[in-house]
C-alpha cells in the first residue's frame, strides 16, 4: 500500500480514536452522575438503574470499538494494515474504506460470523 493511502487511513483512525475517547469520557461521566442520592421510589429507582447500565453496555461498546481502532494504527506502524489476520491475503480496499479498522478480509469476516451463528452440537 502507497504511504499517501496509509497516512489517510492513519488520519481516519485518529479521528475516530478521538471521536470514540470523547464518547467514553462522556459515558463515564454521565455514569457518575446519574442520581445515587436519596430515598426515591421503586420506579425511579428502576430508571436509574437502567440508564446506569445502558451507559455502561454503550461504553463497553465503544471501549472494543476503540480497542479495534488503536490496533489498525498498530498495524500502520507495523507495516502490516491491510492485511487479513487469518488468511493474510490483502484487504479489499473498498472495504477497508467502509471499515478501516478491520482485521479480516471480507470472507474469512464471514466465515467467522458463520461460525459464530452456528448453534452448539451438544450430545444429550
């Protein structure tokens, strides 16, 4: 890959890496302020509890997000982005462009999903 499409990839990635940092700070903050204090009925309580584990699944979220991000701009300065890490054939660039933090060319994304929607055998 050309070191002028490289550094537009790395550009991207430290946008959303800085992107993905804003909304973790602003998650975690908002974790911290969602009401703890006082007596409050049964259904406020309830709210509560539910939006501080929404923020917190939302912030997971973006945690693994970001952890995929940091690890392209690893592979940039590895000189290994664009290559699949199973199969280590190229990454299509269209895909690459929709996704550049992926790790996998499409097919073996696939083949992974597959895998992963398959239901266990269990032996009864």
């Amino acid at each position: 890959m050309r070191k002028a499409q490289l550094e537009k990839y790395r550009r991207r990635l430290e946008q959303e890496q800085d992107d993905i940092s804003a909304l973790v700070r602003r998650s975690g903050h908002a974790i911290r302020n969602t009401r703890q204090d006082g007596p409050e009925d049964s259904a406020a309580q309830a709210q509560n509890s539910y939006s501080k584990e929404f923020l917190s699944h939302q912030s997971d979220t973006n945690l693994s997000h970001l952890s995929l991000v940091e690890d392209a701009l690893r592979r940039i300065d590895r000189a290994d982005f664009g290559r699949c890490q199973s199969c280590d054939e190229n990454i299509e660039i269209k895909r690459l462009n929709a996704v550049p933090w992926t790790r996998f060319c499409r097919g073996c994304q696939e083949s992974a999903e597959e895998s992963d929607s398959q239901p266990s055998r269990r032996d009864f």
